[in-house]
C-alpha cells in the first residue's frame, strides 16, 4: 500500500471509568489514539492508521469496529497483560476533571513499533505519550511533511528535556491553554503562543474547550469557536478528537498551507463538538459524513456575519 496521504496516530488505547454528574461509566473503551482515529475516520476514508497497545482483556470486537470504520489497527500490538486504565470525575458544570487514577498496565513497556510501510506516513499524530516515545517515533519515521504532537502538564513538569527536543521536530503542537501557560511560563496566551513558536513548532494550536480554539502560525492568530450545544454529556476525549479531525481534513486535502489550516480548524471543533455529545465514543461511532456536512453548515451560520465589517459612515 502507499502511503499517499495518509495519517498515523501514536497513542494510548484504553479502558475509561468516568464519574460524569449524569452518571458513572465504567470500563468504557477510549484512549487518545481511539478518539482521533475516529475522529479523522470520518474525513479521511481507508487512510487512518492507529499504532498502540492494548492487553489481552481488551475486547476484539472494538478493534473490528475501528476496522469497520477503514481505519488499520495492523499496528496495535497486544501484549499480555491488562490495558492502560484511567479514571476520571468531572465537576458539576463538567468544566474541569480531576485524575482519581491511572494504570499503564501494558502501556508502561510500550515501545512504539511502525509497521515498515507506515514508515513513509506524510500526516503523523503523535498523542500524549512520554516525549521520548514521541521522539523515538519520529525516528522511525521518514521525514512527515505534518508532525503534529500533543502533550499534557505530567510531561511539561518532569520530562522537559525530552519535551524541549520534540518541539525542535514538529512541525505543530496541540495542547490546551493550562498546559500553554505552564509550558511557557507566560500567562498571556499571545505570547505563551510566541514563545512556543520560537522553540520548535511552526504552529501551535491551544485548545480552551467551551470557548474555542486558537490557532497561532505565520500568518497570524485565528480563532474557532466551539460549537454551541443544548447538551454537552462527556468531554472526555474532545481535545483528542479535534486533532484527529484536524489531521484528517488536512491529509484528505493533501495541504498544510494556513488556508487549509484555517478551514481544518472548523473540521476539528465539528468533531469535538460530537464527542461531547455521548458517553465515550459513542456519539463519533454514530456519527457519519453526512452529520458533519451538517454540523459544518451550522457552523458556517454560526460565524456568517453577512456584512464587510466595514466601519460605518
Ligand atoms: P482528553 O479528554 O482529550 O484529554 O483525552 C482523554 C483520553 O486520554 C482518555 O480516553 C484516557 O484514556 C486518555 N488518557 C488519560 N490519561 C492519559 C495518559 N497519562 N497517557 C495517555 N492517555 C491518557
């Protein structure tokens, strides 16, 4: 198979307890791999591909259910043992999470291994996963034309070294306005964004949930907002969705140019406003092309002002 514009998506696959206020959920299966592959499924057919690890008490069914979907799990190793677990509770206003546990299980010995013809991927996500692995796929790897990689507070606070060395080889980084503020130590967004920038990736994106997206690069800041919903049930997986379907609409594209940057912004909060929308990936699972042809004419209305904006005489 060639690899024309496909994408490959390094990270965890899990098993998720979520204490949401409408109720607790356990053993439900996510992880940050799972979420963006789904994501990107739905823009990017037969050309996703997903490398992780899961244990022998994963289920094959949800494996099969990715394949369903086009997406190759060819590279998800299944290791004896069981698979990474987290737990998570969300307040009231479902505005911030705490951690109540993590278990690496199999992922604790993951090393990351690229089936040899996913070595020529030109579109790669890396989700959060140590920045040594990060950096040790990307030296498996030929040179992506898109290396995009997310992050989290953990690795900011104790791998910084590792951290500072991978923003040196990506291209775009996707984290959210905490963990911008700490990697920076800059509590001005714009310039937390500026020095970032200096440090590596061409283009960064921090994502600040309910309230957007902002995307900083050469031509200058731009912001999505997040899609207005009645209902928003369970953001777990939501950040990991909008790179997936970031990545999705620009490798179907086959364009990293700011243009293709700016639209694929609206593709990625339409898939983050799905995944909030269910308990899980269910609501990514159902989701199909035509839904998000509608969710991105509704966000077309959502930012059409019908005016030039010019200032009146
Ligand atoms: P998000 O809500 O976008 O931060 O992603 C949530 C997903 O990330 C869940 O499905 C978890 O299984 C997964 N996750 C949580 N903690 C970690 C971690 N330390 N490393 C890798 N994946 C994690």
């Amino acid at each position: 198979m060639t690899s024309s514009n496909h994408l490959l998506i390094v990270g965890s696959i899990a098993f998720d307890d979520l204490d949401l206020p409408s109720g607790n959920h356990r053993d439900v299966a996510g992880g940050a791999a799972t979420y963006s592959a789904l994501a990107a499924s739905l823009l990017l057919r037969d050309r996703v591909r997903i490398v992780g690890v899961v244990g022998d008490d994963f289920p094959q069914p949800v494996l099969d259910e990715l394949r369903a979907r086009g997406i190759d799990s060819s590279g998800v190793e299944r290791a004896s043992g069981r698979t990474f677990r987290w737990h998570g509770r969300y307040s009231t206003d479902l505005a911030s999470r705490a951690t109540l546990d993590t278990q690496l299980n199999v992922f604790a010995d993951f090393r990351p291994k690229i089936p040899a013809e996913q070595c020529t991927s030109p579109f790669v996500l890396l989700g959060n996963i140590h920045p040594a692995l990060q950096l040790d796929v990307l030296g498996q790897l030929q040179r992506p034309r898109l290396a995009a990689a997310d992050t989290m507070n953990f690795w900011i606070e104790r791998e910084p070294k590792a951290l500072e060395e991978l923003l040196r080889r990506i291209d775009l980084l996707v984290i959210n306005d905490e963990e911008a503020r700490q990697l920076s130590g800059i509590h001005n967004l714009v310039r937390a964004a500026a020095d970032i920038r200096k440090r590596g990736p061409r283009m960064l994106i921090v994502k600040r949930g309910e309230f957007g997206a902002l995307l900083f690069d050469e031509a200058g800041p731009f912001f999505v907002p997040a899609y207005p919903l009645e209902e928003v049930l369970d953001p777990t997986g939501a950040g990991d969705s909008f790179a997936g379907g970031l990545m999705g609409y620009l490798a179907a594209r086959g364009d990293v140019s700011p243009a293709a940057m700016r639209a694929a912004m609206f593709f990625a909060s339409a898939l983050g406003s799905f995944c909030v929308e269910a308990v899980g990936p269910a609501r990514l699972l159902a989701a199909n092309r035509s839904h998000l042809a509608a969710r991105i004419a509704s966000f077309a209305r959502l930012v059409e002002h019908g005016s030039d904006l010019a200032l009146p005489l």
